[in-house]
C-alpha cells in the first residue's frame, strides 16, 4: 500500500510538472515535490517557464531517438534484413544531423540569453540590503536606514507551530512587496552563497569582494532558502528566510529596527553566543 502511495505521489507530481506547474506552494520544499518552487519574483517567473521549455525539447528529443532505435531494431536485425546494407556514407543525413541539432540549440540559446541578462540587469533599486555570510549564520545590514542584525536559525527545540524545520530564524530579512530589492553580498570568513528559490536569485558570498543580485517579490509571505555553498560542518544549519510585507508593516518594521538594532555591538554578541551555543 505504502509503495502504491508512493507511486501515485511520483505519478501526480510528475503530470503537474509536465503540464506547466511549478512547485505546490510558494516559499519552502514540500514532500514529494520534483518540480520548482512556485515563482515569486519576475525572475523566478522566467526560470520556470524556460525550464518547463526545455522539458518539451528533451521529451521531444527523447522520444525521436526512441523511435529511431525502435525502427533499426525492427528493420534491421538479422531475420528482417538477412543481407545489411554496405553503405558507408550518405551526405543528406550528415548535413541533417548536424545542421538540425545546431538549430535547436539556438532555439535554446535566445531565450537563455535573455533570461541571464534580465537576472543580472539590477534595476533601479528602491531598497538595498547586505548579506554577509558567516560560520554559521547571516547578517543582514541596510545601509539607507544604518542598522544591522545577526540571523540563526530556530532550534527544533524551539520552533512555534508553522515554523519549518531548519529553515526558520530568529531574524527574518523584512522587505517590502512589489518593489525592487537590490541584494548584496560578501563573506566574513569563507565562501558561503545567498540562495532563495522561489526568488530565482542565488549568489556566492566571497570574502573580500561585494556580488549583487536582486528580486522584486509580488506576494506577501513567508520565502525560505539556504546558504547553497559548503562552508563548514554547519553549513546545513545556516538558512534564509525572507519576510515580504506591505509598505505599511513594512514602515513599522522598520521604525523598530532602526531602534533594536541601533548598535551593531549590542546585537553582534548575542548572536554569536547562540551561534557558539548552537554548535
């Protein structure tokens, strides 16, 4: 019972990738989930459907192949074709098979192009946050408003209901709906890299040197996502959670960071202490 379960789960799941969709819900993994998580930011939009474009092109792909060697099999063994054929070059399919494959990945090449230049124009910011990548947590700075905070995650000792496991943090980055959020990024210590799917945005964080990518999330939510470079016995324990709001709680938000968060030196300690804690 439990391996039809399974079976039906694979089954539904795969339909649903093939027919377009993206993942079942936005922000976190669900269980049994193969496909990409449900799109967030115009970006994220695009990598989903070149994705799903180039599913076709492989199925398509695939199943061409398929039928040739079907044909051959059939056509040519031994009791079908007891005399084979001597031939040893035919130009017309020379030219087919290597001016056809050439197509079809131009067809594939113009809109990849497109996608990468879209992710790595950054618009005209209407926001912009540091993330710095440490062993084994995240700070998050925003210069505009001159304060910065230490991010860890919850312990599952410590999780409140709906929290997910080793993805929720005691601090969430807090960025306002539907306006461009330019994202900065180094490294405190180590390469560590800034990822969040469902944002279509991932980026190494360098020691010594500043990388930028952006996002424009257009729904309120929860978004979650992890440190995607090996960095160190806790780099499975250093996630990212992104908390989309509207301009109002946004505003609210923000008067009471600049006031929590008013010195560095008052936050930086704590956190490290939880950090040493959590090892």
């Amino acid at each position: 019972m439990l391996v039809l379960k399974r079976f039906f789960a694979f089954t539904v799941t795969s339909l649903i990738l093939l027919s377009g969709g993206a993942a079942l819900a936005a922000g976190q993994p669900e269980p049994w989930q193969i496909g990409l998580q449900e799109s967030a930011t115009p970006v994220m939009e695009n990598i989903i459907w070149f994705h799903n474009f180039l599913v076709w092109v492989i199925v398509a792909i695939t199943l061409f192949v398929l039928a040739l060697l079907i044909v051959v099999m059939v056509k040519f063994n031994s009791k079908a074709n007891p005399t084979p054929s001597r031939t040893t070059h035919n130009t017309t399919i020379e030219v087919v098979w290597t001016v056809v494959p050439v197509l079809i990945l131009v067809m594939i090449a113009v809109p990849s192009f497109r996608l990468l230049f879209f992710q790595l124009n950054t618009p005209q910011a209407d926001l912009t946050v540091k993330a710095t990548g440490k062993q084994w947590f995240w700070s998050y700075s925003y210069p505009d408003s001159k304060f910065e905070f230490d991010s860890l995650m919850v312990q599952t000792k410590d999780l409140k209901p709906g929290q997910p496991r080793l993805l929720a943090v005691d601090n969430e980055m807090v960025v306002p709906v539907n306006k461009v959020v330019r994202v900065i990024t180094t490294g405190a210590d180590v390469i560590h890299a800034f990822a969040v799917p469902a944002f279509g945005i991932k980026i190494d964080a360098i020691p010594g040197r500043i990388n930028e990518t952006w996002f424009k999330a257009e729904r309120e939510g929860m978004y979650y996502g992890q440190c995607s470079e090996l960095c160190g016995k806790d780099h499975a324990f250093m996630p990212i959670a992104v908390r989309v709001v509207n301009d109002t709680e946004y505003t609210a938000w923000l008067d009471q960071a600049k006031k929590k968060y008013a010195s560095d030196d008052s936050v930086r300690p704590t956190a490290v202490a939880a950090a040493d804690t959590a090892k």
